[in-house]
C-alpha cells in the first residue's frame, strides 16, 4: 500500500508545504489529482478557505458564515462533502493519476467522515495517496490506517523522497 501522511505541528504550514509538492511534481508531468486547501485574504474573515480540486482547478467554498465573532468551527459540512463527491468522480472517470493527494487528515476524517471515503476509493484502485496529519490527529490516522501508512517528516525533500520510492515520480533535487 502506497499511503503517507506528512506529520505537521501547530504552527507548520502544510498547505504551503503541499503545494510547493505538487509545483514540483508537475514539473516532471506527474498528474496529480485531489485537493489542496487555500487560506483567503479576507480582511473580515481571516479564516475564510476554500479547496481547490485537482487537476480541474475548481474551488469550493469550505467556510460557512457564523458570523463576525463566532468563535466556532466554521468548516462547512456540506461543502466538504461536495468536494469529496467531485474528487471521487474526478476519480471514477478521468485516467489514472500518478498520485492522489487529499490536503489534510483532520477533524472531519478522524470522524469518519470528510474524505475518508475517498481515500479508500483511491486506494483501491491501487493509487498512491497522500496527505497532511496534525499532530493532534495522528492516533486517528493511525487508527484509520491500521499502522500500514508511512508517516513523513514535515520537509519537503521528505515528501519528494517518498513520492520517488512509491513510484510517482523520478528523483527530484
């Protein structure tokens, strides 16, 4: 099984870390397909993000408006579960990709919920997948997992490394 996750700290951008992955990847021509979270500048919600789907590009909407001073999650259920069902049609009818990277592993996933499914999906079509952990959300990926995902260093030479011995991608330096 071809299954790694990047181990990411308080603080650590992975989303930043993702996206430089996938610039260098696609340098080589490696198709990558799935998600990769963007944070808005938006000066009245500094948490505003969006998911952009891969390779289409298109963006879906994550935050839902709670409100100047809610203080809550604002992750948006139904448009999480929006982006899970175009990834997996993304999935079932484009040709294979070299590698399917979902941007994080969080609160939703470690739930059940959020892109579990389509990470199994992914899986068994005997893709490469990847994606980000917090360290507060480790047990659960273990547990999701069963142990059989490798756990990467948040380094970016790391990431490449693993992606060269799954078979995405020839050495990169």
């Amino acid at each position: 099984m071809k299954l790694a996750a990047i181990g990411y700290r308080k603080g650590e951008h992975a989303d930043t870390l993702l996206a430089d992955v996938v610039t260098a990847l696609r340098r080589q021509n490696v198709s990558v397909y799935g998600t990769l979270q963007h944070w808005l500048c938006i000066p009245d919600d500094p948490c505003a993000m969006a998911l952009e789907i891969l390779p289409t590009g298109e963006r879906f909407s994550l935050s839902q408006d709670l409100g100047r001073h809610a203080q809550s999650c604002r992750l948006d259920p139904a448009a999480l579960a929006l982006a899970a069902a175009r990834v997996r049609t993304i999935l079932s009818e484009h040709p294979r990709p070299d590698l399917v990277l979902f941007s994080k592993f969080g609160e939703m996933e470690a739930q059940g919920e959020g892109f579990c499914d389509e990470i199994v999906y992914a899986l068994d079509l005997g893709l490469p997948v990847l994606t980000a952990v917090a360290e507060v959300w480790l047990s659960a990926w273990q547990q999701f997992t069963g142990g059989f995902a490798e756990t990467l260093p948040f380094a970016f030479d790391a990431v490449l490394d693993w992606c060269h011995r799954a078979g995405v991608c020839a050495q990169v330096r």
